[in-house]
C-alpha cells in the first residue's frame, strides 16, 4: 500500500491543503472529507500538490469540484508544485487554463517547511 497524506494548515491569508501521494478513486474521500469542514468563503484555497506523484480522473473531478465550490464562496483555489505528470493530466483535458498554477509551494509559511 502507498502512503497517501492530507495535511491541512489554516494560515493568516489562506488555507493550505498539502496532498501527497495518489489521487485517485480511494484517496479523494480523504481529501473531501478535510475541505469539507473548511469555510472558505472568500479565502485562498491553496492546494501545495508538489508530492503528489499521480492523478486519475476521479482526483481530476475533485480539482474541478473544488474550483466550482472556491469560486461559488468568492474565493480563490490556487495549485502550487504541480508535478509533470499531473500537469499532463491537466493538459490533456484541457483542464490546465481552468486553475491558477504556481510553480512553487507556498509551504515556507508553514512552521517546519524551508523557504
């Protein structure tokens, strides 16, 4: 079994959602269930996906269903680190201009992360 890992930071300016691992149909539940409690009403959602090693469609409609939530609450949903893989995932059903990418993970607010 893969270690899969949701780790959620509530930060001044955003909230932050470090996903590692898998994405796929028996992983999302994990993820949904910790944004689910989350208020985001006019907050940055930012998700640090810089570990994440692969996406399948069932992670790709979770992206999806977390940019109509963000955006139905006013706020912003940003994916920082985005691996080639994912990225390509992204690309190939035309999903990459939907979503704000950021090359870089903005963990350096978080307490243990390097800059």
């Amino acid at each position: 079994m893969r270690t899969f890992e949701v780790n959620v930071h509530e930060l001044p300016d955003r909230t932050l959602i470090v996903i590692a691992g898998e994405l796929d149909m028996t992983t999302c539940p994990t993820v949904t269930e910790a944004v689910h409690a989350l208020p985001l009403g006019g907050r940055t959602l930012s998700l640090d996906l810089s570990r994440l090693a692969f996406l399948d469609s069932s992670g790709l409609n979770l992206l999806l269903e977390l940019r109509l939530r963000v955006q139905q609450e006013d706020g912003t949903l940003e994916l920082h680190g985005v691996q080639e893989r994912v990225l390509r995932v992204l690309r190939i059903t035309g999903a990459e201009g939907l979503f704000h990418l950021s090359p870089r993970p903005p963990t350096a607010a978080v307490p243990g992360h390097a800059a």
